[in-house]
C-alpha cells in the first residue's frame, strides 16, 4: 500500500498524541504524552514541534517529531532540534518509514541552517542517520554512610526541601534566575519553566536555608537519581543530598541516591568527589553536527574557562572535506576552517568523539601522543535530563 507523507498540522494534535500513546504503549508501558512530558506535548506547544507523518488511507501509521532546542552561552546561541516520538504501528514495522521520515527530518535541519541535532536510543540504529553517542555525564552514588561520615552521626541542618507546584511563582522565579546563571544551558523559557523542569514526571524541589532560597533539585520520579542540582554555593552539598537520602530512607526507598553532573560543573564534582560511595562515567547523549565549527566554538571558550591551556595548533580534517584549525593563544581556545595540511582525518562519528569523548584520550594515538591536545580535549559536551526529548 502507498504511504502519503506530510507534516501535521493543529487539528492533527489529538490523532498524533493517540498514535503515539498507542504505540509506545504496546512497546514499553503505559504512556499518556501530555502528562509525561509536557514541555513538548501540552497542546498549546504541539506547533512548536515539527511532526513528521506517514499516513495509509489517511490514518497514521509511523510518526517522528523534530522539537526546537537553543544552545545557549555568553555571547553565543546555537540552534538545534530533538528528536523524539518516534513511533511506527506494530503492523507497519520494515515498511520503511521510520527511515523516510528521519529523512525528511534531516533535510529540513540543514535547509533551516540548524547546527545540530540530539536524540535517544539504540546506537547503530540512528548512527545510520548521523547521531552518535558523544560528550561526557557522571553519575555520582551516595549513600547513607557517606553523609553520616562526612557531617556526623547526629547531623542536623538548617537547610530543608520544599517541593516545587507550578503555582509557586516566586520560587519559580528565583530557580529560573539561577538556571540562566548557568556558563551553558539549554534555553528554557521561563514561561514553560515548570514544564520543562517536571518533565519524565521529575519531582521538583526548592532548597532552603532557614526559609531562603539556595537552589533547586530535580528528582526522577521514584525519587532514586537527582538529575539537576543547582546551588548558590556547593558548600552545603552533602548537607543536601543527605536530606534526600534521609528522605528516601525514611520512604523506605533505600539508603543511597545517584547525583548526575557535568564536566564542566567544577563545584558540583569537586564536592561530590569528597564523600561520594562510587561514580561512573557514560556518553552525555547521541548527536549529530551539521557545522561543526559553530558548534564547536563556544564549547572551546566555556574550555579556556575550566583550565590553564597550553599554547599550540592542530589541524583535524572531517571525512576528507572540512578542516578545522585548534589553536589556544594568549590562554583563549578557539576554531577556524584552514586550508594548512591536516594533522588527523576522522569520519564524522570519530571526529565527534575525538572532540568530546575522555575515551578518545585512551583510545586515539594522535591525542594520547600530544601534550596540547590533551589539554584542550575533551570538549565539555554534556546535555541536561530535563532538556531531552
């Protein structure tokens, strides 16, 4: 039978939301996508995402939905798209949908100028499209005994949790001013903020002192990961992770709770790396980079922020064509196209990797054998748990 393609339109949102919710239903567990994540399937944002249909006598039959995403540094903003929903009829499987609507979804990112593109999911099957697991996460484990040693064992705080509703403006307020304090954040409007930040139903908490604002935390929602933690000051770091610790005990959820973190979040680690039980290091997420020079450019500032560099110059060709000069001078990174001879030539997937990944250290001789590259590399590429689609 002979598919039509299209992309929906407003008064598509009910049959969209059905379809999905069906087959993700059959395929995992129960899914109701308004309430799972409603930054991106509230109807009143449903036009914001571009949603890319195979339709067989005009009912739908595999579905790809391509959602705005800004990148967002001093001075710098760079454009890209999610990709998530992506859902074909159990009775429609090996027609080949999925393959033309990613296609298509491609095309679009490149004709609208879009620097990159993120996604989830199993790694070869979306490599054949251009993504590929890249950058870096840690995930910190910490346990009970962990803060009963660090503060003591008849610690007492004067800091609280106070769980986050999406009528508490105020506080709201004082969380959505310490997320765009951040070096580099996904842009999060403030009036989605809530939705954004509830998101895979993460329960939502503010951290006070006495009463005062000092951050928030968002939690997955059994409750056992803390996603996203941000404070004024990452002193009082154990103090409050062994509240939720102490929380979750009392729940009777366990004694230890996993803490995610980026590598370009000094404090946080620094802090979790004093009484931590345990951390593991994984892939930040699957990418795929459509210009590799504006993508890359604010990553190697927010670099020279970091550390100290050493002085020097590389050359690294992509896939024959593109070639990009490294250098750091005067302490400041900083990328070019150059015609000079390069040093390296990597396929799109290595290059990423040879860019963000602390594997690519240990694994590539051309880095391992260069004292400059080794400062400048690995690129803190690391993508946020509220921000994925």
């Amino acid at each position: 039978m002979t598919a039509e393609f299209a992309i929906a339109q407003a008064e598509d949102y009910e049959d969209v939301i059905d379809f999905a919710n069906y087959v993700f239903s059959q395929a995992h567990s129960p899914h109701d996508f308004p309430i799972l994540l409603p930054k991106l399937y509230k109807r009143e944002y449903f036009m914001d995402g571009i949603y890319y249909l195979a339709r067989e006598r005009g009912k739908i039959k595999a579905a790809i939905g391509a959602y705005p995403l800004i990148w967002e540094f001093p001075g710098a903003a760079v454009p890209g798209r999610g990709i998530g929903m992506v859902s074909v009829h159990p009775y429609c499987r090996s027609k080949g949908y999925m393959k033309v609507l990613m296609n298509m979804a491609l095309e679009d990112m490149k004709r609208d100028g879009i620097d990159f593109s993120v996604l989830g999911g199993q790694r070869q099957r979306y490599e054949y499209f251009g993504y590929t697991p890249a950058g870096a996460a840690y995930t910190f484990t910490c346990c009970e005994a962990n803060i009963l040693h660090t503060l003591g064992p008849q610690w007492n705080t004067a800091f609280s949790l106070e769980p986050v509703k999406s009528t508490d403006t105020a506080l709201l307020d004082q969380m959505y001013a310490l997320h765009e304090a951040k070096p580099a954040r996904l842009r999060r409007n403030r009036d989605r903020f809530f939705d954004i930040i509830s998101s895979w139903k993460a329960q939502v908490f503010a951290v006070l002192e006495s009463g005062d604002f000092q951050g928030y935390l968002l939690c997955t929602s059994g409750g056992n990961r803390i996603e996203e933690i941000v404070l004024k000051d990452f002193s009082c770091l154990a103090e409050v992770i062994g509240l939720v610790v102490r929380h979750r005990k009392e729940a009777g959820q366990g004694d230890s709770v996993e803490v995610g973190a980026g590598p370009h979040e000094i404090e946080k680690i620094e802090g979790l790396y004093r009484f931590a039980e345990d951390y593991s290091q994984s892939a930040a997420y699957h990418f795929a980079v459509f210009d590799y020079l504006r993508f890359i450019e604010p990553f190697l500032k927010l670099r020279s922020q970091m550390r100290t560099l050493q002085e020097g110059s590389f050359v690294l060709e992509i896939e024959g064509h593109l070639r990009l000069g490294l250098s750091v001078q005067g302490g400041e990174a900083s990328a070019q196209e150059t015609k000079a001879s390069p040093d390296i030539t990597l396929d799109r997937f290595e290059a990423l990797r040879f860019l963000t990944s602390p594997l690519a250290g240990l694994t590539v001789p051309a880095l391992r054998e260069n004292s400059f590259l080794q400062s400048l590399l690995p690129l803190p590429l690391f993508f946020e748990g509220a921000d994925q689609v």
